[in-house]
C-alpha cells in the first residue's frame, strides 16, 4: 500500500460488470496505459505482485474466441473484485473501506478522516470523483496525520446505515477520538474541501504543478474568431466564485485532454464576469453558471447542453455532434474507422458469401465515399483473395504493436482503426456486453 494519504476510490461496477468491453473509470488509466479499440492496454505492468491476474483482466476483451467474451467479462468482475480485496489500486491515491477495514482504518488509528459515501450509479459523486482524487493528491504527504475514505454504500449498505447515510454523496469527518461523524456541508469543490481539512488539522495541501490545460479560454475576440468556423466547439460559461463549475472543472479538462488529438473539437470556457468577456455571455443570455452550449461547426446559433456533468456524458455527446469515437483517456473506442456501408458488405462474407462477389461490391460502393479508411476495406478484399488468413494475421501483428507502445498518437489512432475494421472480417469484434 502506498504512504500517500489513503482516499478511497470505489470500483465502478457498472464498468467493470461489462468487462471493460468500454470505457473504464479513469482510475484504470494510469500513467503509462491508454484504452484502444476497447482494449485496456498495459496498466496490469503498473501493479506488482498480481501480474498473472491482472493479465487476464488486461486480455480478456482481446480471448480469440468470440463466444467466450461474456465469461471472460463475468471473470473480470470476480477477479477484479478480488484486487479490490487485497488493496491493488493502479493509478489512485485512494483507500477503499469496506466494513473489514472500516474501524481499524478511522477509528482506531487516532487519526482524523474525511469520508466519503457514495454510489456507482450516483451522477453527483461521478462528478465530485476526480475533485477528491486531486484532494488525496494535495494532501499525500499527511498519510500520518490524516484519512481520507471511500465507501461504496451502495454496496456496503450496514455502513451508511451504521453512520446515517441518506443520500449520495454524503461526507462525514471522524476526528480521531469519538465515533460520531461530523457532517460536512460545506462546498464539493476543491477549494472548499481543502479548505475544511486545513481548518480541523492546521494541514495546508501542497498542490503539484498544474500541467498545460486542454481547455481553450474564450474571449469576446477569440469567443468570434472561434464559432462558426469549420469546427464544434463545447462552451461551458462560468464564474471565479460558482461552487458547481468549480467542481465542474477537472471534468472539463478531462474532457478536454480526451479531445486534443481531434484538431475539428474544441472544449473551451468563457470566464462570464472577466471584464473581456463578460459581453460574450451576456450575449449569449446566460443567467446561471455553469452554462453549456454547443455551438456546430459552420453555425454561430448555439444548441443548449443539458446532459449529465460527468465525463463519459460529455464524451458521447460531443461524440455524437462531432462525429467522433474518442473514449475516456483520449484512445478510439472500438468504432473507429468504421465505414458502415462498407461493413454491411462485408458481413455478407463472414455469413457465408462468396469473396469475389462481395469484393466486387465493396469496390464498387468504396467509389467516391469520402471516409478516411473506405479503400482500406478494398485493400483487406484483395489480401484475402490472395491469402485467405491475411485479416487474422495482420490483426494480430497490429494488436501487437499497440501492446508493445511507444507509438505517436496519430500512428496509434490509425492502427486501432485499422484493427477494428479487420475484426470486422474475422468476426471477432466485441460488442459491449451489459449483465
């Protein structure tokens, strides 16, 4: 376990019941490992000591037999939840507490704790999550001084009970000595949270240097320079003092960082009360901050966003406006490059149609489509009618490039798209499975 001050993260279940088919909760992609293609890729290397497990995890969207897909989906969530157990947690700086540890963790050890009780399902606790991981950040140099906790009380529903837990999320503070939680009411932003511990303890959080931000800052020039040019631009309109865009924020640059390989999207913000820019969002009308607009590309009348605020809801949005297939981390999720006039072809062959009738086809409609990897359909057509295993053959050496890393962005994106398109001729591409 790590000397970082302890925040518990829980396991998102609903991800991890789908076996990571999809996008996994931000806290599986660690420094180092990226999603493609719907594969998690490398981040089993990152936790010592449980690598035979964790392979399985890490391989189990990529089982060459696509009829077991689902037990090996069904496996990852036991064996995940086994991880969960013994404390495996790859790129978090949070402790989970369950009713095993709860006592010996908080109330046992004299130390003062800020814990947190939420739900998977929960909209609100997804967006306070990477507010409190960037807590358990600042403060980790504490970890003899302080706790801070996680409790899944969806799942682990005796503890809500035992402390009088209502309503997700909820936050109490133990101060070490008694066993009746305060509860804290104060702001879910950083600033706020912070600013709590550092009143109980005398504690001041040491922030890391903040990297480049994604977001792109809008005035009223550049906020004209930007809408209605040739790319779809997501505005959030906000102000220095607002508790919700405060904890909106790390979403925002999430999501901005899932986007800055896409040079046609842009997620930026307007500061609504900065006095060079203030006439942008009165002109806009916004009366209440945060304010969301999608403004497409070539239109300056914008579309109101009234979505949830968490990242993988953002995401599918501007996915769906933009016509992307970014996935949480920045990777391609696994219809990328995916031509869908072209697949309905060639899914006449993997029923059992002949090559040269559906090469003859797939030709024929790849003539004049503008979509990037159109040609490369044609191109795996006539690989095959030269070497019948060249589709399984070539996805495995791609699947190994990927795994091997150190690839550009720009070179990977291209293999995951072209890996998607061959699975498409092996008949092994995997679908999101929900139990």
């Amino acid at each position: 376990m790590s000397m970082g001050i302890h925040i518990l993260y829980g396991v998102h279940v609903e991800h991890v019941k789908r076996g990571f088919a999809g996008s996994p909760p931000r806290k599986f992609l660690a420094r180092g490992s990226f999603l493609q293609g719907g594969l998690l890729l490398d981040w089993a290397r990152l936790v010592s000591g449980k690598n035979a497990i964790l392979s399985i995890l890490t391989n189990s969207q990529r089982f060459p037999f696509p009829f077991l897909h689902s037990q090996m989906a069904r496996l990852s969530y036991l064996l995940l939840s086994a991880l969960t157990i013994l404390g495996v947690n790859a790129s978090s700086a949070v402790l989970d507490l369950i009713p095993d540890n709860f006592d010996k963790v908080v109330l046992k050890t004299g130390k003062p704790a800020l814990v947190e009780f939420f739900a998977p399902w929960c909209g609100h606790c997804k967006n306070l999550a990477p507010v409190y991981e960037e807590l358990a950040q600042n403060f980790g140099f504490a970890s003899d001084k302080l706790v801070i906790g996680k409790v899944d009380a969806d799942e682990h529903k005796e503890l809500g009970r035992k402390f009088g837990v209502q309503g997700f999320p909820t936050l109490k503070w133990f101060d070490g000595k008694s066993e009746t939680p305060e509860p804290y009411e104060a702001g879910r932003d950083l600033e706020s949270l912070s600013g709590f511990i550092t009143e109980k303890t005398g504690l001041k959080p040491k922030a890391k240097k903040a990297a480049p931000s994604a977001v792109e800052m809008l005035n009223d020039q550049t906020f004209k320079d930007q809408i209605g040019g040739d790319k779809d631009v997501l505005v959030a309109f906000t102000a220095p003092w607002c508790g919700h865009c405060k904890s909106l924020a790390p979403t925002w640059e999430a999501v901005a960082k899932d986007f800055v390989a896409e040079p046609k999207v842009v997620i930026a913000k307007v500061d609504a009360e900065a006095e060079n820019s203030k006439s942008t969002a009165q002109d806009q009308g916004v009366k209440s901050y945060p304010t969301i607009k999608f403004f497409p590309r070539g239109s300056t009348t914008p579309e109101p966003y009234e979505g949830g605020r968490a990242e993988e809801d953002l995401l599918a949005f501007m996915n769906e406006k933009a016509g992307t297939h970014r996935a949480i981390g920045g990777g391609l999720d696994a219809k990328a490059g995916i031509v869908a006039s072209l697949d309905t072809i060639v899914a006449k062959m993997t029923a059992g149609g002949s090559l040269a009738s559906v090469s003859e086809e797939a030709t024929r409609a790849a003539t004049g489509l503008t979509d990037k990897y159109a040609d490369y359909y044609v191109k795996v057509l006539e690989k095959l009618g030269k070497s019948q295993g060249y589709a399984e053959k070539e996805l495995a050496r791609l699947e190994g490039m990927m795994k091997k890393g150190g690839l550009a962005p720009e070179k990977l994106d291209d293999l995951v798209s072209r890996s998607n398109i061959l699975r498409t001729f092996t008949a092994k591409r995997v679908e999101k499975e929900e139990l």
